[in-house]
C-alpha cells in the first residue's frame, strides 16, 4: 500500500491523488485502505515516515561526525539517484506543502530544522575537531548545503542525463568548506 501510495503522491501530487486510485492500484477497496490509514492524510504520514525511517535506517546507530557527515550527505545524494521514486515524492510533495492548509506542513518544516541543526551540528563539531575554523557561520553554510541538494534533485528529475547531483554536490560542499578549512 504504501508503495503505491509513494508511486501515485510522487506522480501526482498530494492534492491530484485520491483514496480511491490508491486502493485499487493496490487491490484493495477504498474501505479496505481507510481500515489501515485511517484518512488521506495519515497514508500521507505514512508515506512521509517510511521515507525518514529508510533515511535513519541507512545512517545507522552513531551519525558520521564533523565533515564525515557532509561526506555522508554526499553519498546520500549518491544513493538517491538509484530511487527516482522517492526523490520525486519528496520533490512534489515539499514543494505542495508551502500551499496554505497543506498536510504535509508541518512535517517538513519540522524536517527543514532538524536537518538544518544536524547540518550545523556537524559543522560546530568540524570546528571542535580543528577541520574547520571556529568563526565559520554554520547556519549559512547548512542552509546553503540543503538548498543546492533540494535544487540539484529538481534539475536531475526534470534531465538526469544532464544532471551529476552527486558529483555537483561534492564540488559544492568542498567549495563552501574551501574558505573555512584551517590552515
């Protein structure tokens, strides 16, 4: 069910999806669905928790520290290009949730900040460990790390032939780190 539920918001959208395209997809009544998710909107919480729960399951117990974890982000982003599917739910279903009244909300605004803090967290300890200078500003440089690996995940779904996101973010992190490296 909720593969298909991922394969129908992630082509379709939040908004464009219906309960009842779902459940026959999935060989099941529209009853049948609403009997394990209660509304559309919890099999979109469902949809949302089994994307951060694979996420989690791939970091493992103990997060990668300092600039380790910004080369996990990397392999991350490496990954993702082997589940197009759940890129594109993520994609539309971010970009939906900015609407007004929208379910999913609330869930990526509190997904927005704690990626930031981790972001921010790992770059305080790049500090700590003297792999970066202590006056780096960590909420620009996470900010700028998460915007251009939304954005590159847009450009590669729209042309994947054209669009090495991987490689481009690599470059980007080193870039950004390039100026807070010690000496």
């Amino acid at each position: 069910m909720l593969a298909i539920a991922v394969e129908t918001f992630a082509t379709r959208g939040y908004h464009h999806s219906s309960l009842a395209e779902i459940a026959e997809r999935a060989g099941l009544t529209q009853a049948g669905l609403l009997h394990h998710f209660r509304s559309k909107t919890a099999l979109l919480s469902g949809v949302l928790e089994l994307r951060d729960n694979s996420e989690m399951r791939q970091l493992g117990p103990e997060r990668p520290r300092g600039l380790a974890f910004l080369d996990h982000l990397v392999e991350t982003v490496r990954r993702n290009t082997e589940r197009e599917g759940i890129v594109r739910l993520y994609a539309v279903l971010s970009a939906e949730s900015v609407t007004e009244g929208h379910p999913a909300q609330d869930f990526f605004r509190a997904r927005y900040r704690g990626l930031r803090a981790l972001v921010a967290e790992a770059l305080r300890e790049a500090c700590d460990l003297g792999e970066t200078r202590p006056d780096t500003d960590v909420e620009a440089v996470a900010n700028a790390i998460i915007a251009v690996m939304d954005g590159l995940q847009v450009q590669w779904l729209l042309a994947p032939e054209a669009v090495d996101m991987a490689a481009t973010t690599r470059r980007t992190v080193d870039a950004l780190l390039a100026g807070l490296r010690t000496a």
